[in-house]
C-alpha cells in the first residue's frame, strides 16, 4: 500500500467523524486546532486507525495522531518489515 493510498484512507475517517469535506482535509493540518475535531473524535479516529490497519497501537502512540501526515507515518512505520 502506498503512502498516497494510506492518507487517503486516514483523510476518509477524519472526514467521516469531522464532518468535513476531503479539501477541507490537508495532509499537515492538525485534526484539532486546524479542523476543530473534539478530543472523542479525535480518539474515535485514532481507534478506527488502529482496527482498520490492525497496529495494535498504544495510548501513547494513539496520542500522536494529530494530523493526516501524521498517522500515516505510525502506521507506515508500525508495518514496515523488522529486520
């Protein structure tokens, strides 16, 4: 899966719980400040994230999800191959 691929999908539960549009949507914008996405959203998000690409997260990191950008690069990184 590509990184394109992976924003896009991540953008289509941030819009679905944000109520906002994909232009609406930049890759850098922070969920919160930028989008105004409340804090259970934005776990709501996180979680969906987390059972869709079964990362099996931790709270800590599930914290770290604060833009499109953002969790793609955790997700990415949690999947990449362990040498």
């Amino acid at each position: 899966m590509s990184i394109e691929t992976l924003k896009q999908r991540i953008r289509e539960v941030v819009c679905e719980y944000g109520q906002l549009q994909p232009d609406e949507v930049g890759d850098d914008a922070n969920l919160h400040t930028d989008l105004g996405i409340d804090s259970l959203s934005l776990l709501e998000i996180a979680l969906r994230v987390d059972q869709e690409y079964e990362t099996d997260f931790s709270e800590e990191e599930l914290l770290k999800m604060s833009s499109v950008s953002a969790a793609a690069t955790l997700v990415t990184d949690r999947l990449a191959p362990k040498p």
